[in-house]
C-alpha cells in the first residue's frame, strides 16, 4: 500500500501541544493528507522511536494537539482521524532516537456484518474492527423496537423484544445492536418502540447517535 509519509519539516524540529519547535535532529512529518474516520497504521523506519505525537489541521484551518499517544517505545500505532480532521503531523524522532522515516499507511478495511441482537461476539486478530454500538433500555411492556436510518428510510433492525431482550431489571428491557461505523459519526437513526398489542401508545426518538466500538476489545 502506498506510504503516505512525504518528508520532514526543515529545519529538524519537534511538536509540544499544539506549537512545533526547531530542534536539531528531531523529527516531524511534513502535514500528510487523511480522510477523517478511516484507520491509518503507523510504523517507524530505519530504526527506533519512543516519540508519536499528532498535530491535527481541521477543515477551519484551525490547530490542535491530539493527546491520546503517550510517549514510550513503540512499533506500530493505528489513528483514526476524528470529524474536521484534514491533515496530520506526526513527531517521531528525537535526538536520541534512531528511526531515519515513518511508514503511513491506510490500513486495509476489516468489515464486521452483525444481524439482529448481539449480546457476545469477539473479533480475533491484531487490528481493530470499529464500528457503532447501541444500548437500548425499553420498558418491560415495549415488544417490538425498530431501527430506520433517517435519511434513507430503510429499516436497519427490527428487534422483538420478549423473544431476544436479555431482561436487565423487572421494569426494563436491554439489548445491544451492532451496526456500521457511520452511525457513530452522526445522528442518522431513528427508534420506534411499540407494543404489537396496542396496549401502549408506541413511542419514537429521533437523531439517534451510536458510540463507536471496537469489536477486537469486546
């Protein structure tokens, strides 16, 4: 796959935060292009590192530090870009670091398809398998609950519940559903939930948004 890694920023310098400073042989990536919500794999060339800092570029030209990489020894790291994010610089290489380039690459999709309830599942292998999460706490008396995407219309689950809800409490009903990532990044989900007696008036939440979740740590 093609390295997305293009050279470094001269002078030698290192990222603190959000502000880069020159630095003799430290070294930080020139800004590298990425699409937002895919997964990109990092890797260290020509020798060691202990540094992996992010600075990220948003699509309102803004700057900001991404703090979610502590600094320590590392062979490989995966980063997933977050909404707005355009560009990213990765910091490297210090001075007493041996690593000479940076590999940067768009990780291979791992597709995980889930049909309705899903109360265990476990996804082997190395690199995450994201995608987004559900939880959904009904009344004991709810029957039937429905998932549509709201743009498309179309119907994503259609979960009876007295046959497949793992029961939390007396009064309540609790199920997981696993669908794709984009329904983490957006409030693109509608929920109906409904008694098929007509017992109970149906009730509807609208702009739903699912939590992303890697199936790997499950």
């Amino acid at each position: 796959m093609t390295n997305l890694f293009i050279g470094n920023v001269e002078p030698d310098g290192y990222i603190s935060g959000d502000k880069f400073y020159e630095f003799p042989d430290a070294k930080t990536s020139l800004p590298i292009a990425v699409t937002e919500f895919k997964l990109y794999t990092a890797k260290p060339v020509g020798g060691t590192s202990i540094r992996f800092r992010l600075l990220e570029t948003m699509n309102d030209g803004s700057i900001r530090a991404n703090s979610e990489y502590p600094d320590g020894a590392w062979t490989e790291r995966d980063y997933i870009p977050g909404s707005g994010v355009t560009h990213v610089q990765i910091y490297y290489g210090h001075e007493t670091d041996t690593a000479t380039g940076l590999m940067f690459i768009e990780a291979p999709p791992r597709i995980v398809t889930a049909h309705g309830v899903v109360s265990s599942i476990t996804v082997s292998g190395n690199k995450p398998a994201f995608s987004s999460k559900l939880e959904i706490d009904v009344d004991s008396n709810a029957e039937r609950v429905m998932l549509f995407d709201r743009l498309s219309g179309e119907l994503k689950h259609n979960l009876l519940m007295k046959n497949n809800a793992v029961a939390s409490s007396q009064d309540s009903h609790s199920v997981t559903v696993i669908l794709p990532l984009n329904y983490s990044q957006s409030q693109s989900l509608t929920c109906v939930v409904v008694d098929d007696n007509l017992e109970y008036s149906g009730a509807i939440m609208d702009g739903v948004q699912c939590e992303i979740s890697d199936l790997t740590q499950r």
